[in-house]
C-alpha cells in the first residue's frame, strides 16, 4: 500500500500536475485574457504592500532560480566546478536567506489581505488560498534546512534531483528511492507539484505576462508630471502635443 500511495504522488501526480500547468495555461489565455492579471489592492490600502510586495518577489524569484538550476542540473555537469557537498551548502545558505526574505515579504501580504476588511472583501477564496498555500511552502522549505545540515554526504539533494531530472525526461526513478526522506521534504515536494496545478485557475498565471523585456526596451517611456497634470491645458508649452 505505501509503495502505491509513493507511486501515485511521485510519479503519476506529477505529470498530472505538469499538463494542468501547461494547458490549463493556453486555455486561459486563449479564453479568458480579461482574467490575466494580478489585481492589485493597493488603491484600497498602500500600508506593507510595497516592502511586502518587494521581498516577496525579490525572494521568490531567487528561489525559483534555485530550485530550477539546483534540482534540473546534471550532478555530471555541476561536479566539474564543485563537489555534491558543496553545492548542498552553497543551497542551504542561499536558499535559507532567499527563504527567510520571502517569509517575511509574504507574511505581510498575507497579513494585509487578512485583516483589512475592504481587500478581504475583495479577495477571492483562490486568493486567499493561494497566500495560504505559499506560506505553508515557505515554512515547509524553512523547516528542511535542519534535515539538510545533517545530511553531510549531500545523499537528499541527490535523491531529490534524480527525481525531477527523471520526471522531466520522462524516465521516472523508482518512487521507492524517496521513502527514506524526512517527513518535510515529502510535504514540500506534495505541495509544491500542487502549486504547479493550481496555478492557471489563480492570478499566478500574471507570472507569464512579467514585463522583463523592459530591461533591454530603446528609450524612455514618457510621463507626464504632476506640475502639468495639476495646471491643465493652458500649462501645455506650444510644442506639447495634445493628448
């Protein structure tokens, strides 16, 4: 029974997961573009949304490029630079700090949708449930750091990479190479696939549409200022073009 139960979670439940995550995605996005954004509240409420909103985000991606390079990584590749060992404690740091900013930078969205009553009503269950879910990941990933610092020969990190490097190409390792893990490192793996599932029916699909080709854009974008917003009309400079 524990041997079909792993098997379900670690090799069926994740491709389930995957093809939910990208289809669901076209699907919203061919249907439903109205729908495609993140719904910001800070109109309703200013208070803890910007450092909130900036730690979060800050954290969050670190940790996305960690997982992606620390888990998708051939221990081929990376071993002719460091050593399995060193790459374990250069994630724990690194992850732990990233981890630690992100906490608290979603502890405080979370907080504000929370106990504000005008963004609470405004919410959605999805919403709520979605700050719910990424808090409980957080501290899931917090709590593995311990583990992790007892597993000097790198043997988890291992294990936990042949696993997503098999489900990406679709050559799946035996589910029984996980049971030997801690507790939270089997939540952490659960939920996370679960996010992945959730994903297009929740305002993470804003995620696809992050405007990072404003890095390399020509030019400036111009804007007008508050002085000529508050003048009106007759303080438009005769080679100002009209709006």
């Amino acid at each position: 029974m524990r041997d079909t139960i792993f098997h379900i979670l670690f090799v069926w439940y994740p491709y389930v997961c995957l093809s939910a995550f990208i289809f669901g995605s076209i699907i919203r996005f061919d249907r439903e573009q109205y729908t495609w954004k993140a719904s910001s509240s800070q109109m309703l409420r200013k208070k803890q949304l910007s450092l909130g909103s900036n730690l979060f985000h800050i954290g969050i991606l670190f940790l996305l490029m960690g997982h992606t390079v620390g888990l998708l990584t051939p221990t081929a590749l990376y071993t002719l630079v460091i050593t399995p060992e060193q790459k374990q404690f250069i994630a724990i740091v690194a992850g732990g700090v990233a981890g630690v900013v992100c906490f608290v930078g979603l502890s405080l969205l979370l907080h504000r949708r929370l106990f504000d009553a005008r963004i609470r009503q405004t919410s959605t269950y999805m919403d709520l449930g979605v700050l719910g879910i990424l808090w409980v990941q957080l501290v899931l990933g917090l709590v593995t750091l311990p583990y992790s610092f007892s597993h000097h020969d790198a043997s988890v990190m291992l294990v936990l990479s042949h696993w997503a490097q098999g489900i990406l190409t679709v050559q799946p390792v035996d589910a029984q190479t996980l049971q030997g893990l801690n507790w939270p490192y089997l939540v952490h793996l659960v939920l996370g696939m679960t996010i992945f599932l959730i994903f297009p029916f929740s305002r993470l699909v804003h995620i696809w549409s992050a405007p990072i080709w404003y890095l390399g854009r020509k030019g400036y974008q111009v804007v007008r200022t508050r002085r000529v917003l508050t003048a009106g009309p007759s303080a438009r400079s005769p080679n100002q073009p009209a709006e």
